[in-house]
C-alpha cells in the first residue's frame, strides 16, 4: 500500500515520483495502471512544489554589507 502522499517526505515524494516516471516512460505498465500512476505522480509533483515553497519561506538571507557587517534576512513570502 503507498504511503499517503500528505504524509510523505519531499525525498520520498520526489523518489516516487522518478520512479513512476521511469516506469511510464519504459511502458512497464498496462494503460489503466498508467492513468492511476499519473493521476498519483500529478498529486506527488504538487506536493514536492509546496514542500519546496514552504523550504523556501524558511530560508534566512546573509547579507554582507558594505562595512563586512552581516545580517539575516527572512526570505519575504510571495504567495
């Protein structure tokens, strides 16, 4: 049974994702497995996106001044 995706990892999202394609790709799959797979990798591709913006909003700036002096920047959220 797959994991549900809300709970998943971005690396085990990401990973399941490269391994769906991959079986897509090389026709592994009968055409109704291929739906369900790309109905789920859809659903995987999305969660990777917020995991990564929700990483993103994270992230601190270092800004070197022109003195040397650094400072921290909170990453401004753009949605």
């Amino acid at each position: 049974m797959n994991k549900p995706i809300n709970e998943m990892t971005f690396e085990e999202a990401f990973k399941e994702l490269e391994q769906a394609v991959k079986k897509i790709d090389n026709g592994e799959e009968t055409l109704e497995s291929t739906i369900t797979a790309f109905e789920r990798s859809t659903k995987l591709k999305l969660h990777c996106e917020k995991k990564l913006q929700e990483a993103k909003m994270k992230i601190e700036k270092i800004i070197q001044d022109s003195d040397g002096a650094i400072s921290i920047e909170k990453v401004k959220e753009s949605l």
